[in-house]
C-alpha cells in the first residue's frame, strides 16, 4: 500500500496533476503511511539509540515471515491474506524505511497470487471464483500495489490479474451490504469493515468513477453499521479515511483549474484558480476523528490493544490499530500513547522476531507446517507479526523523514 496524505484539512494544491499524485499515493493501506507534527516528546527524540531498537525488531522481524511465505509458496496452491499479501505489504514497508528485501522473493509471491486468480478468469467475471469474497481479493490488490512501480501520471501499474479482481469486486457489490465477509475465522476474516475497507481502497486506486457511483450507498451502510471488535475499528477507520480521500479527489478532478505554468496568463480573473469547497468533506473529517478517539480510548494499561473486550492484549490487535491510526492521523506518532503502543510491541517480541497471538478459529484445512513459529497458532502469529511491522515502521518513519 502507498503513503498516506498527513493532513485531513483537504486543501487543495494548485494543480490536478500535482493533487492526483498525492492523493493517489493516498489511497492505499500500509505500505508506506508518512509522519508528523510534534505534540508530545517522546523517548526517541530524547534518545536516538531508541529509533535503532525499534528498526532492529522490524528487521528482526522481517526474516520469519519472508522465509514462511517463501515455504508455504512450495508447499501450496492457493493464495492467501497470512501468507502472501500481509508478509509482501510489511516487507514493503520495511523496506521503506530502509531495510533491503529480496526482490526475486518480491517476483515469487507475486507471481504466486497473480496465476492463482488468472487461472480464475471466466469466473472472476461473473462474480465467482474467489474463496473469501471481497476479503481475498482486496487483499490480492494491497499486495499488488504493494509491489507496483508508480507510473507518471502517479497510478500505480496495473500488474497482472488487478482488472479481473476488480471486475470481480465490482459484479459482487450490494447497497445494503456493500462487500461482505464469507468465512467466519476471526480475527483476520471476520469483519465486513475489513472486505469493504480493502475493496474501497482498490477501487479509489484503479476504478474511481465506479467506487464514486455507490459512495452513498457505502456512506448509508457505515452509518448504520457497528463495530464491534479491534478488527472492525481498525477497517472502519481505514476504510473511511479513504472513502474521504477518494471522494476529495474525485471532487477536484472535477472542479480545480489547472494552474498556469505561466502566472502572467492568469490576467486579471485569479479567483478562479481559488481553492474549491469541499460538499460533506468536513462531515467525513469529523466522523473519521470519532473513529480515531474511539480507538485511542481502548488502549490497555499495559500499551496494547485487545481483539474483543473480553480478551488481553496482544500483538494482532495492537498492530492493526496502531496502524490504522497512523495511516489516518500521521501525526499522532509523536503522542505519548502511541510511544506506549510501540513499547508494548518491543516488550512483547520473541527473540526470533515474531509476535505469538493464539488462535481462536476452528481450521478449515489440514495442518501443515510453514516455517513459522509457534505451530498451531502460526497463521495468526505470521499475521500479528506483519501488522506490527507495519505499525513500527510507520513509527520509524517520522524521525527518518521528517516532513515540512
């Protein structure tokens, strides 16, 4: 997924080029989200060496999940969220903080997902073919995008098997249930905040006139819906903060007037290069700030965050929240909260670099080993692994690139 847009204030640049780049790189989950604005002092401005530790555990980190995704490619046929996109979109991420990846790696997964989906062509078109629904693949897409080369008008390539998937996500859309969820394995497969939240971020990529038809509709239905658990919040909030993004957009596309590279031809009507209005902008921004205070306000004692209220901590739930936060309001990375959060994750860590999360699904497949620690409980330990990776690295961006 692509960096994200620090500032939810919306205002416009004086080009559409110059706005389609930056909201484009907007529009998508993980992948390299950006930081600022400095409210509280934590003690990785007081202390660099703590910046270093923090990169260590991602680098750490990193090593397990590449070499499990690369032995469940050897062993398995079909794609999947643990073992394809979550480890290529926090190695991306990693890597963006500086840390190497193995391209040929990079190749293999993609390849992997590509052929799984294209051997599904006909079907595809027809709504069919997808084992998970709109979750699977939304999250085939983040991986694309995850390892997609910007073009020059800033949209990422389009590699293969992306037009099939979101001819797909298209044909299963419904008003009243805009892309739900299938199977039931919670934590990662559980929530249609999550199938909606992916499917709104590939589409405002690569499809953003059809995502525009049923914005509404999607508005109706997060309006009316509840989350319940760190899985639904985390995808509530991302989902709408792109929803945001992709609408604003979309409104500038249609409303701003390039911006004369010559100034003197401006001549004397300048108030029609003013910056637009934005319609039910500021009600987006003020409903996504609800979700963002919800989600501060249920951290733990300990600095982490629980699934479900009834459970503890762990690293599952911390990482995609901390995540989410970060990728809506970068800024919130110099808070002290989020220091806690990053601490919880430090402390947590095994020395193999992994986050163990116990499992709480009922296996539909046999089991097989991965080369992932932890056994049983090595999906969702490979997937709390990625979203903590995620979630450090976009705190590690902040004080490697700072932003004006």
């Amino acid at each position: 997924m692509i960096e994200c847009i620090p500032d939810l204030s919306f205002r416009l640049p004086n080009s559409k080029a110059f706005f389609r780049n930056i909201v484009i790189k907007s529009l998508f989950l993980i992948s390299a989200a950006s930081l600022l604005l400095i409210r509280f002092t934590p003690f990785a401005i007081a202390n660099p060496r703590a910046i270093e530790q923090v990169r260590t555990a991602v680098e750490t980190a990193i090593q397990p999940i590449v070499k499990s995704a690369a032995s469940y490619v050897e062993q398995k046929t079909c794609f999947t969220c643990h073992h394809q996109a979550l480890p290529v979109m926090a190695a991306v991420r990693a890597e963006a903080i500086g840390l190497k990846v193995d391209r040929k790696w990079l190749e293999a997964q993609r390849k992997f997902t590509a052929d799984f989906f294209l051997q599904r062509k006909v079907e595809l078109v027809k709504g069919h073919g997808v084992p998970g629904g709109a979750f699977t693949a939304g999250y085939a897409i983040a991986q694309f995008v995850a390892t997609s080369q910007i073009t020059a008008v800033g949209e990422p390539k389009r590699l293969e098997g992306t037009d099939e998937l979101l001819d797909y996500l298209l044909k299963i859309y419904k008003p009243d249930r805009p892309w739900k969820i299938n199977t039931i394995r919670p934590p990662l497969e559980s929530s249609d905040f999550t199938a909606t939240g992916l499917a709104i971020a590939a589409l405002s990529t690569y499809a953003l006139e059809d995502l525009m038809k049923h914005a509404g509709e999607i508005r109706t239905w997060y309006a009316n819906t509840v989350a319940s658990s760190a899985e639904d919040r985390a995808f509530q909030l991302m989902g709408w903060y792109w929803l945001t993004n992709a609408h604003s957009y979309h409104h500038a596309l249609k409303t701003v007037t390039a911006w004369p590279t010559d100034r003197r031809k401006m001549g004397k009507k300048p108030d029609q290069f003013k910056e637009p209005k934005y319609p039910e902008v500021e009600v987006d921004t003020e409903r996504l700030q609800a979700m963002v205070d919800q989600l501060k306000q249920r951290q733990r004692e300990d600095g982490g965050w629980a699934q479900t209220d009834d459970m503890e901590s762990d690293a599952y739930a911390t990482g995609i929240t901390m995540a989410a936060l970060l990728m809506a309001q970068p800024e919130l990375a110099h808070e002290k909260w989020c220091f806690r959060g990053v601490k919880y994750l430090l402390e947590t860590q095994k020395t193999d670099g992994s986050w163990l999360v116990l499992t709480r699904s009922k296996p539909i497949q046999e089991y097989f080993e991965s080369d992932f620690p932890h056994g049983e409980d090595q999906f969702i330990s490979i997937s709390a692994s990625c979203w903590s990776v995620i979630a450090l690295s976009q705190y590690i961006d902040v004080y490697t690139n700072p932003r004006k």
